[in-house]
C-alpha cells in the first residue's frame, strides 16, 4: 500500500545536500514540477546551470532518497536549469553584496492563514498589527498576497517605495507599522499581477530578503487563500515561529480552513491559535444578534489544530467604512487581547 | 520607454511553432517562469526531450519573437525538459488513443470569476447551475479551485467517481448537473492539496479534457481567487466564451475585482457582466436593511468592465445553512433571472 505523500517526498529530498553549495536541493528551489501517482513519482531537479558537474551524483541521491519511501515503486528524475534570475537568487550570497537580509533583526515571524478567501485575514493582521505596535512593539507586516493584496488599502499608505543601500525601504504607516505589499510597487492599485507560482514565490523571497525591515519585534505575515506556492513557499523559506489560523462561522468556510490546518501540519509549523471572524452580525439600532453566516464551527477547527479558539470578532458595520478609508489602525478590538498575550508570550 | 507587458511576449511566443508538433510552445506549455525586469526577459523553455534535436532553432526562434518586441533589450532563454508526464500529457494525442475530449460536446463555457476570496464565486456557479438546468439545459461544474474546493459540500455530492472506457465520469447532482471537483477524488474532504503552480494546471486541464462529460448546452467553471496558475491555465486552455465577474460592496474587495477585470481583459475573453453578491442583509425579523460591507461600488466595476450588472443578492440567511446541508438546488433566487437571460443568447 502506498502510504508515502508528496511532503514525505520533500522532507526526504531535504536530506540531498548539493555538495557545492551545502544547502539541500528543497532549501535551493531545485525540485519542481513533483507529481506522484500509483507509486510513482516524477519531479524536475533544476540545477544552478545546465552543464552543473554534480548532476548526475545530485540526481542520483535524489532518486535513491525518493526511492527508498515506501510504497514508491517508480523514480523519474528530470534534469532542468535555473534562469539566470533563479541562479543569482540561489548564489546571492555568494557573488554580490550582502543584502538587506543581513541588516534585519526580527524576532519573531507570524502568519496569518486560513486557505479560505474573504474570511478576514488582512483584516484580522491589520488590527493585530495595530494593537501591537499601540503595545509597544516594532511591528511590520509582510503582505504575501501578490494577486490581491489589501494591505496598502487598510493602512492608507501607498507607493512609490524608496531605495536605500540596505534595499528596499517599507512603507511607514501613521502609527510606525513597516509595510511591504506588491500594491506599493504597483502604478495603479487596480492594475493585475499575472504571474505564475514561480514569480509569485520569488517575489515573497525579496519581500523578506531585499526589503530592510531593520529591528522588528514581530513581523506578520499576511497569506492569500489556497495551499499552493505563496503558502508554501512562506512556510518553507520563511522562519515562521507560528500560524494564526483565520475562520468564519460557515462550515463550508471551515472545511476549506481545516485544509490549510493540514497542511500547517504537514509542513510541521505551529498553529498557535484560531480566530474566528463574521461571527454574527449585531443590528447596531435593536441590539439584536444574527448568526448570518450560520452557527460556529471554530470549535471544530480548534480541535484538529490542536490550537485554543483565540478569539471571536463579530461582524461591525463602522470597520468596513473604516478599512475602505484607510483607517485599520482607528479601530480597536479588545477581543484580540487572548491573541495579543499569545503572540507576546511567543 | 518599456511598454512590453508578460502578455505581449506570451502573445509574441504563441506564433513560435514546435515544428514537429505543429503547436506553438505556449499550448504546448514550453514557456515557463517568464519573468520580466527593465526590459530584460527571462524564461525557460522546457522540451519534450533534453535532447529534442530542434532545441536551438526553437530557442533562436523564441529569442527573435520576443526581441522584436518595443523595449526589449536582453532575452535569457534556459532550456529545459519536461516531466515524463507532461510529456505524456502533450504528446497525448500522438501515442494514446483519443481520450474523454473526443467523446465532449460542449456549447458554451462560462468562467465565474472574482479575483478575491470568498464572495460567493461557489455559491453564484451553484446557483446558476441550478436555474440552468430547471430550464432545462444540460449543465456541468468544473470546479477550478484545486486548494479550496466548494462545488461538491454545495451539491451534497461525494466521491468517490467512477472510470469508463471515456475517462473519468464525472458526479451527477440530484437534479442532474455534471460535476467535477478535486475534492471527490479525495480520500477525506479536509485533506490539502499542496502543490506549486504547474500541478494546479495540469488538474484543471485533466478536468476538461479526462473527464467525459458529454453533451452539455453550458459549463460553468468555478475559478478560485488570484490571477495567477488557474486563471491563467482556465484563459488559456480552455475555449471560454465569457466571464461572470462577481464581486461585494466592500470598496477593498472591488479594488482586487478590479484587478481580475483587467487580467481577462489582458487575456481578450470577454466580460459577459458582473454579479454583486452579500448586497445588503435585510433582518428577516424587522425587514430592516443594513449595508453590512458598506456601499455598492458594482458600477465601478461594470463600468470597467464595460458590461453591465447582472444581478445584486443581498444575504440570506437560510442561504448558508442550506449549502452547509449541500441543498444549494432548493434555493430559487429570481434575482438571477437576468444573469440567465445572459447565459441563453451566449
């Protein structure tokens, strides 16, 4: 029985170390393209350049780490190339000047997920931003949605960003937050980024490699829907100390977050906690409560991450008039105060 | 003064034909991680075989295609292979017999599309599916969103599906509506789907063509948020004839609409209208209405879009729990009735 899954596949490709470089080939973005199927399993290995002296030993360490997992029967191994952009991120350190990486000092690193889209992620890393940095913190927010990003907006800041001899500058908001967001480097806020897994993996690298965030206390970073190559690439190239996992009320919703739980899990970082968003909507003239999204299955989330129910924010009509304004960091939620103790004890 | 967008070169690679397949190397999938930085390109182009003897031509060909093009002033092009099994899957027509597509027969396709997460893009596809197929047509659901798959919950459909000599049979709802979603050919509901982009791409074009849906007067296809792989893959595979573009009041959501809006308008498939979904939640107790997510800005969109706004669903309540109960079919919204106008004179 095949009991071997494509993540058993990249921690066992985690143990082939280029001999060069001495970094693994997971680490090095060389294994690409994996597909597994009926025990067997096919992948790309691109090498830093075609004509790489090592390729043949790399691929056949490669091969033999995959074949030796149970259940896999079949190992096809595709040998590629980086581009010349891919190879000179992989080098970097090598041939050019440190970059901004070398001058930041941040503590900790949080994301903020869900898997499901719209449940309130920027929303919720927005007013945690917020209430750190009231608390005292050096706070940034790292904004890894690149197809829709929302941060700029809730904050109010825009671009152009400035350069600096440590790289890029972050934007500043009003109360000193350090933003990074593709909106800042974009002419118009409207204008579509559309981009493949690729370049949207290499573009969340600068954001924390090339961008000189300087001392944080806490850096949070803000997830797009999905489990596919910004989720990935955040929690593997990333030190991500812990996942805020976001939810709504909707078992629907819930079915989709429980799968980044999983993946969370299978990529073995923390969950700290869950926090449940559109939990009902209050009439703000007869005081009374809807459960518009249904009753609430943050329980159930809770219990698969192994993580408590951190907290419960309700729908408020004067938020969204507020984020569209700019205005996130006017909002105060003293329901956050369980995930603000958390993050602090990290 | 640059003016080349990613478009205009995938535009340009698209008449750079493999000459023993007769295909450009954009259907065929060749160009990839295309990037593009001060008027310098970068891809890899990604043979059937290392050692493919027409290997530099194409390169040479690709080159000049792309160096032709206004600002263009370097273009790196890395060769590279494919997997045996995209491999398989382009040469598929050459060395299989004929598979599912060849037993199709579908009029018309129609992409439901936002850009953001979590506006009801599941909840519209479901429901118009639903209106279709009462009006007697012959309808199918691709369900395009590969990490957070809503289709099958909503239709309280499960796998796991069934082969023929066709290919892959897809589910069948109880009013008849042909389904296909990653989420019935998992073992669990809440398993993660974690993989990079060109995975993603190949389930959504094995969805259309492995799967043998037969006749069908409309296919709907449920795309998930972003504009990057499935958007992209969906645009360019399959021959849609038009986007439904859904959006909510929320100014913030608009602005990452808006950015969908252009990414079809970059890709020239046309806009058939835009649907406002979450318009408002009217207290079923008093028939007070409140703008929950604040003001409409559909028009904003529709004026962009230059189509017109379709339809406006305010939320229901009993809504949710009916598609938490996979009921989605005993919901009647004459809201719809001109978005299924539309659909009739496609």
């Amino acid at each position: 029985m095949n009991t071997t899954t494509t993540s058993d596949i990249m921690n066992a490709l985690r143990r082939v170390m280029d001999p060069e470089l001495h970094r693994s080939v997971v680490d090095l973005n060389m294994v690409r393209d994996l597909s597994l199927s009926d025990g067997t399993v096919a992948f790309t290995l691109v090498l830093t350049i075609p004509e790489c002296p090592q390729r043949d030993q790399l691929a056949q360490d490669a091969r033999a780490a995959v074949k030796a997992l149970p259940g896999v029967q079949e190992v096809h191994v595709t040998l590629g190339a980086m581009t010349e952009e891919e190879r000179r991120a992989v080098l970097g350190g090598k041939d050019q000047p440190p970059l901004a990486a070398g001058h930041n000092q941040i503590e900790r690193v949080i994301a903020v997920m869900s898997g499901k889209g719209g449940v309130g992620k920027s929303l919720v890393t927005g007013l945690l931003a917020t209430a750190l940095v009231r608390a005292g913190h050096r706070v940034g927010v790292l904004d890894a949605d690149i197809t829709g990003p929302s941060i700029p907006k809730l904050f109010g800041v825009r671009g152009p960003l400035q350069g600096s001899s440590f790289g890029v500058e972050p934007a500043v908001s009003r109360l000193g937050i350090s933003l990074m967001s593709i909106n800042l480097l974009l002419l118009e806020e409207e204008q579509a980024v559309i981009w493949r897994g690729p370049l949207i993996s290499r573009a969340i690298q600068q954001f924390w490699g090339d961008v000189h965030w300087g001392r944080l206390d806490k850096l949070l970073v803000d997830l797009p829907p999905g489990t596919s190559d910004a989720a990935l690439t955040v929690m593997q190239s990333l030190p991500i100390n812990g996942v805020l996992m976001i939810t709504t009320p909707q078992e629907l919703a819930s079915m989709v977050v429980r799968k980044a739980v999983k993946m969370a899990q299978a990529v073995n970082v923390p969950i700290l906690g869950v926090i449940e968003n559109m939990a009902g909507f209050v009439a703000p003239d007869t005081g009374r409560r809807y459960d518009i999204f249904g009753p609430s299955h943050a329980d159930e989330v809770a219990a698969l991450a192994g993580a408590p129910v951190l907290a419960r924010l309700p729908i408020d009509t004067q938020i969204a008039s507020l984020c569209d304004a700019g205005k996130i960091e006017e909002v105060v939620r003293p329901e956050l105060d369980a995930v603000i103790a958390a993050l602090k004890r990290l």
